[in-house]
C-alpha cells in the first residue's frame, strides 16, 4: 500500500477507427466501460455523457482513481482517450497501460499519437 | 476557421496550494469555472462532480470543445488539473494556456509539473 502521494499514470492517446459504429454509439462505450471498472477493480463516482448532433460523443467518468475521458471525431474516423489512474493506495500504472490496450482492442483501432505521463 | 481536424492543446498540470479551502469547496470551483466558460465562450455539455469523505472533490466538466478535469489532494496540499480545447472551429491553444493561468492564480498555486501535449 502507497501511503504517501505517489504521482500516477495518464495516458493520452489518439485513436483512428475505421467502422465509425463505435465513434457514433455512446451506450455502447457506456456498457465497455462498466466491465473494464469491474475487471480492473475501480470505482465509479460519477459520468457525464453528451452526444452531439452528428452522433459524434464526449464522456467523462470520474472514478475513485481519477478519470477517463474520450472525445469521438466519427467525420474524421478518430477518437482522443484519457486514462488516468492515481496511485493513492497501490501502483496502478500497469492497470492504466493495459485499459488502454483493452479500448483499443474494442474499438478495433490504430494508434496515432501515444502520451504517457506522470503526475 | 479551422475545417479539418487539427491537433489540439492538453494542459496537465500539478499545482501546489498553501491554503487549503480551495482544495475542499468544490462549488467554488465549479462557479470559478462558470466565469471561465463565460470569459472565453466556451460551451459546457455537461458536468460531474464528486465530493470524497475528505472533502477532496473530482470534477469533470465536458465542453463542446473537449474537457476540464480536476483532483484535489488537500492532504498533501496539491491538486491535478487538465484543461484541453480542440482545434475544431479554430486555435483554441493560447486560450488553454491562459485559462491554466487564471486556475493557478484562482488557486494561489505553485506549479510542480506542467505537461503540453498536442494531441
């Protein structure tokens, strides 16, 4: 156990998507993301879900642990995605890298840039 | 005006706060960020706010033009705070910079880490 602040892991990354299904089906990302928070073991403690009128999204769900956060871009076969967890009672840097490998499996997609920072 | 997607700013700072009732009164944030929409048009799409036991609060605000994120840590009297605009409709850069500016003042903070990504 980490007693002491330990900074975390963000990870920024931008994603190009070839069916846009995914970009345009809030729910769906919604469902996704509840069973990553079960696998991974973390809390939700709330959501903001928008969808524009183009059917392109943006959600934000604040966890125990920080955040994740995505913007879709379906006119341009895109998405930006935030994980960040904090590493308040254990080290979860792994946890953030492998989550968003597990997005990038659901949404079937190729990466255009790759941040990783710690904070 | 911008017509194709051009990358947009992300700011990820850490901030050191002496005084700590900024870092527990979550509704004096969320009326600060209501002056900093107004201030720079910008539109918010929604917002989730959450209270910890502590009184530590996370917030997320979804923007039109992406998010501001933010985790207070009273007990180590540090906060982590994400301001991100795309580029859809224009260079919205200078205007993330400027607003990271206005928090810390907000705050009296000190930085301890300050990240640009273009994303």
């Amino acid at each position: 156990m980490i007693t002491n602040y330990s900074p975390g892991l963000h990870k920024l990354v931008t994603l190009e998507v070839q069916k846009i299904e995914k970009l345009i089906e809030s729910a769906k990302f919604v469902d996704y993301t509840e069973s990553i928070l079960e696998k991974y073991s973390l809390e939700k403690v709330g959501i903001s879900i928008h969808d524009f009128e183009n059917n392109s999204f943006t959600i934000a769900v604040c966890l125990k642990e920080s955040h994740i956060c995505i913007h879709t871009w379906p006119e341009f076969n895109q998405l930006t995605l935030d994980v960040y967890l904090c590493n308040y009672l254990q080290d979860n840097s792994q946890k953030v890298k492998t989550i968003v490998n597990d997005y990038i499996q659901f949404f079937n997609a190729s990466i255009i840039t790759d941040h990783e920072i710690y904070r």
